[in-house]
C-alpha cells in the first residue's frame, strides 16, 4: 500500500502522510492527482491516523465523484480553471480577433404554405428523433417549492409541464410511425437531465402518475453532477466551511447534458437503432412543441448538424444573439453571443452603431431560445472526440479591484448551447426563427421579480407563461378560421397582460397546423369570458358558437361534433395576491385562480359518433 508509492510528494503534506495507512491504492492515486495540481491545502487540517477516519475516507468518496464525473477527471478540472481564471484577472475578451456577422438560417411563417410544409416534414422525421429535456436546475430565480417541470402549464385543466411535454412526444411518435413508409413502430426515447436538486422529485412524478403513458423504459433519467468550487485564482479548491472533509459544489450547468448522454452510450444504441436526430429543451416552456415539428422538418430539409430554435429579437433586447463569428485566423463558428456581448462586439469590428434593428424591425441577429436539433451522426462524432466537454466559462465577484480574492467560491460553468464552439468550419450551423408568440413563454421569474421587469420586455413569469399559452391557441385558431374575441388587458400580479380566451387542447387533438384545419369548420366563434379544454382526438368544431365553459373528453374511437351556441355562466377569474398563504402556491405565483361558476362539461366513453350542443 503506501509503501509502494512515491514518497516523495506526500513527504511535504504530513498530515496527509500520517494517513496513507487507510487509503486505497485507488484512493492514494487521487491524493496524488490533488497533491500533483496544488491541493495540498485541503489535508492541513487532518488529523493524525485513527482520528476521524471514516470522515477521511467519506472525502475520498466524494473525491472519486468529482474526479469521474468531469471530462478528463479532476486535474482537467483544476487546469481548465487555472486557466480561466487567469483571463478573467486580465479582463481578457473571449471573442478577441473575431469579428460577427450574421448567420444563414430560416424564417418560418406560421401557417403558410412552407410552414405546412416544413411540419409535416416534421412528423416524418420525428420517429427518427430522441428527446433530451435539461431539468436539472435550480429555479432560484422562480423561487417555487418543487420542481418545475411539475408546474401546472396552465391551470384550465391543471396538465403539469412534463406530461405535456411526454404526450406531445407520444402524439408525434403516433403520427409518425403512422406514416412510416416500412410501416414499422418505433418508440421515441425521452431522456431527463436531472441533478440532485431534481432528481428524486421527477422520478416519483414520473412514476405516481404511470410515466404520463410513456413505456417507462422509454424514459432515461440522466443526474448530473456537481463540480468542485474554488476558492481563489490558484484554482485551490475550496472546502466547506462547516466540514472540513468535503468539498464545497455547485451546479456546473446545463452543458453537462453533453457528456452525461456521451458516457451514458445511448447514442451508439441510438445510432444502431437508426434514429437520426436529438432535440434538446428546457424545463417550462409551455409553446415549445408548437415549434418542434416545422423545425425539426428544416433541420431535415437544409441538412442541418445543429439547428438553433430562434425568435425575432429587438436590437439589444436581453436574449443572446446567434451569430457567425469568424477569427482572423480563418476560424469561425455559429453561437450565441450574450446580448451585453454582442453589442460591443459589433462597435469594435467596424460597425459604429453597434446592434440596431434592420428593414425588418428587428436585429439580424436572432433572439436564440436555447432549445436545439442537432444532426445525431456528426454528433456523436464530435463527441467522440470531446468526450462531451464543452467550452467552460467562469464568472468570480472579486472582493476589489486587484482581483486577488473572491467574495464567495466560484466554479466552472458550461451551457448547452455552447456545443458548436469546437465544431470545424464544415459543420452546417444554422437556425431556425419562429414567431414568439408561437414558440416561447419560459416560467423563469417570481411574481416580485417579474413585476419590475421594464416595461417592454418580457415577464418570464408564471402568470405571463399561461397567458402566453391561451394567446397561441387563440392566434392558431383565429388562423384555422375561428372568430376568436380580442383579449382584454389585465394586471396580475403586478404585470399587465392580454387575456385571451382560455382555449387549451390534448396534443393529440392538434399537433400541427394541417390537423387542426382538418378539426375546424363552417362559422365558429368563441367570446372572450369564455373557456375550451378539448382533451378527447377525434373532436371537431362545427359552426360553434362559443360564450361561456365548455370541457370535451372522448376516447379515440368516438367522434364527436362541437356545434350550435352553447352559452352558461362559464368560468371568471378571480385575483389572488402571491403573498396570499393559504392559496397553494401553483396558483398564487400566477395571481389569479378559476371561479368555475358553470360549464358544460361532456365526457365520451363509448365508440360512435356524438355531437355537442347546448
Ligand atoms: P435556467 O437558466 O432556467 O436556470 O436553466 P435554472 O438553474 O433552472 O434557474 P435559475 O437560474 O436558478 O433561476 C435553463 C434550463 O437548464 C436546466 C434548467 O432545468 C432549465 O431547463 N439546467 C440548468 C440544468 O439542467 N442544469 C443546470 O445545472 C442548470
């Protein structure tokens, strides 16, 4: 045992030495590894041999995570970081020698004939996919008890993020393997980054409620892990202040969804198995499958190796950009560039007014939302190569100007979308641009926070997230033919908002637009006060006329016609204030709940054909 180790590098850490007796030799090599990249600090306080020894050897256990969990273990770690902090003490700029210019991509316009078009593309190729949601994060900023993704998305039927989420995945692998041309079946994968954070808390929801339908063994759970924090720009690593045997961590973000599905080896099985894509998303975004079909059918239509789902973005708006940079020494690559960078960018490369919006209105470069198609061959390649690192940033708050301390810990961070950074010029890199209103409302802000947002951005909030849900629906709708009433303008919460009708559907009734169309005929209108929930498939909306609560159930073989003027009481919402503790918390952080004064509420449990009027 430690007799047959160099001596030599724990004779100067004696504390360490004097325990070597009750190391492994695995263990001893990761004393070494610490020693060798300038940890000796982190034994000083060790007691002699027989003291605390379990506590010791808990250390290296939690040694041996961080070492394994991290792309080239933890002297990778500590070098990497080394190095970024030593940039950061010069202030160095991370796009030095490169100049912006903007990208190539596609503009899609929701419901013409190429978007049509690019959907059902979609739908063909969605079997081919496998999808990765990140939900390993903390929501500090939304402050809410759980975890996210078992939020109501709205709170008309109450359908948490991950079951709409899991039955848009089932309603597009229906529709695609139906139209498969070997008629074979096949299941899409669904993979969930989870952290310690979320970990347990997504598992019991996925299994109290029979995985929202899903096979569970069509279902991953992925943890990621936490990584080391670092006490000062030696990159020493800092211990807590309350153990002395552990080393503090912190979430090293949502990049490590990379290396987690590389080592996991479900790409080659993937790969095998002939899927072709994996698309990546975030925790509450309740509009994002309304984007998911048409772009995936761009990514099959350009041949994309990474498509970057993107909305119309003001210049200088507070949304990344995505951007082509390209070095002066011939490099170049298609990112995001944080909106506080991208703007002196522009004025140091030659264009004096920096980010400004063009014919359009907008900036030319688009507001990216973080969610992704990437190409599954050239990835896996890539990651063959990375092992799924991705470029690393770190942000220290020095205590001063000579940016010799920290005021607390800091760490490595990475992020998702930072994947294309280190692919070669060849790969194909581009977006695709959605109308926000379709494609994005995040619940990332706490009602407090949200209510100070300036006027003009975007709320982030629960209550803008529901909204922003019952407005899509009204908009496809209005599209698909519908009178639907102009909303109203609200203040909930302390954020004014426009009410639309409250119009929710199952996915499968209406997965894209062409589907939709099918389900709507002759005149229909639905007033402003009014509420639809439509969760049965084989509903059809027929020279409705709509004022007033109507919820449709119906099993897939009954067909059932939604006509003529149904008309009661419905349901008025009622303010709640967010402070108010004895409104539960899913519907306080929205600042308004449901009075369910009347409806027609019509259930089908038999096959045939049925039709609704009041
Ligand atoms: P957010 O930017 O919303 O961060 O993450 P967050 O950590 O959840 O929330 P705040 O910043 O503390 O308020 C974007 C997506 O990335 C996931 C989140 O779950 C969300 O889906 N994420 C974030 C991870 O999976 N892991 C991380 O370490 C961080």
């Amino acid at each position: 045992m430690a007799s047959t180790v160099d001596s030599n590098i724990f004779s100067s850490v004696p504390a360490l030495q004097s325990n070597l007796g009750i190391l492994s030799p695995d263990q001893i090599e990761l004393a070494k590894i610490l020693l060798e990249n300038g940890q000796s600090h982190l034994f000083q306080q060790w007691p002699q041999l027989g003291v605390d020894d379990k506590q010791k050897l808990d250390f290296f256990d939690q040694i041996a995570r961080l070492n394994s969990s991290y792309p080239g273990g933890l002297a990778a770690y500590i070098k990497t970081a080394k190095e970024l902090l030593a940039d950061s003490k010069l202030g160095k700029n991370p796009y030095d020698g490169f100049s912006p210019s903007v990208p190539s991509g596609e503009n899609l316009t929701f419901g013409n004939e190429n978007f049509i078009e690019m959907e059902n593309r979609g739908v063909v190729e969605a079997r081919n996919a496998a999808f990765v949601l990140v939900a390993g994060g903390l929501g500090e900023r939304l402050g809410y008890n759980g975890i996210k993704v078992a939020l109501p998305r709205e709170t008309t039927t109450g359908i948490c993020f991950l079951q709409h989420y899991i039955e848009s995945i089932l309603a597009l692998q229906e529709a695609s393997n139906k139209i498969a041309s070997d008629g074979s079946q096949r299941d899409i994968p669904f993979i969930i980054m989870t952290s310690d954070d979320t970990h347990s808390r997504t598992l019991e929801l996925l299994e109290s409620n029979s995985y929202f339908g899903m096979k569970p063994t069509q279902v991953h759970l992925l943890k990621q892990e936490k990584v080391a924090c670092l006490d000062d720009n030696d990159a020493r690593l800092a211990l807590d202040p309350h153990n002395k045997y552990s080393i503090q961590t912190k979430p090293h973000g949502h990049g490590d969804v990379h290396s987690l599905l590389y080592s996991s080896g479900l790409l080659h099985k993937w790969l095998d198995a002939g899927l072709k894509w994996v698309l990546f998303f975030q925790d509450t975004n309740g509009l994002l499958f309304n984007a998911i079909p048409a772009s995936l059918g761009v990514s099959a239509t350009k041949q994309y190796h990474v498509n970057s789902l993107a909305v119309p973005r003001k210049a200088k708006e507070a949304i990344g950009g995505i951007t082509k940079l390209t070095h002066v020494d011939g490099r170049s690559m298609v990112i995001n560039v944080e909106y506080n960078q991208l703007d002196p960018l522009l004025r140091a490369s030659g264009f004096p007014d920096g980010d400004v919006n063009c014919e359009t209105g907008f900036s030319p470069f688009p507001g990216n939302i973080n969610q992704l198609i990437l190409d599954l061959g050239p990835y896996k390649d890539e990651l063959q190569k990375t092992g799924g690192a991705i470029k690393e940033f770190v942000n220290p708050k020095y205590k001063d100007s000579t940016k010799t301390a920290f005021k607390s810990s800091t760490r490595l961070e990475c992020m998702m979308q930072d994947y294309p950074k280190t692919l070669p010029p060849t790969a194909r890199v581009g977006f695709t641009v959605m109308d926000i209103w379709l494609a994005y409302a995040p619940v990332k802000n706490n009602p407090e926070d949200a209510a100070k947002v300036p006027k003009g951005n975007p709320y982030h909030s629960a209550t803008s997230g529901e909204m922003a849900i019952y407005r899509a629906n009204s908009l496809i709708l209005q599209k698909a033919g519908v009178k639907v009433e102009e909303p109203v303008k609200q203040v909930l919460n302390g954020q004014e908002v426009e009410v639309w009708s409250r119009i929710t559907w199952k996915p499968k009734w209406g997965m894209i637009f062409s589907d939709i169309k099918k389900k709507v005929s002759g005149n229909c209108e639905v007033s402003q006060r009014s509420t639809m929930a439509i969760k049965g498939r084989n509903v059809f909306i027929e020279d409705l006329s709509l004022d007033g609560a109507l919820i449709v159930d119906s099993i897939d073989d009954a067909e059932v016609k939604l006509g003529g003027l149904i008309k009661n009481n419905g349901w008025t919402m009622e303010s709640v204030d967010y402070k108010d503790t004895s409104v539960p918390e899913e519907i306080r952080i929205r600042g308004f709940r449901f009075n369910k004064v009347e409806q027609l509420e019509k259930y089908f449990t038999q096959p045939g054909k049925f039709s609704v009027e009041d």
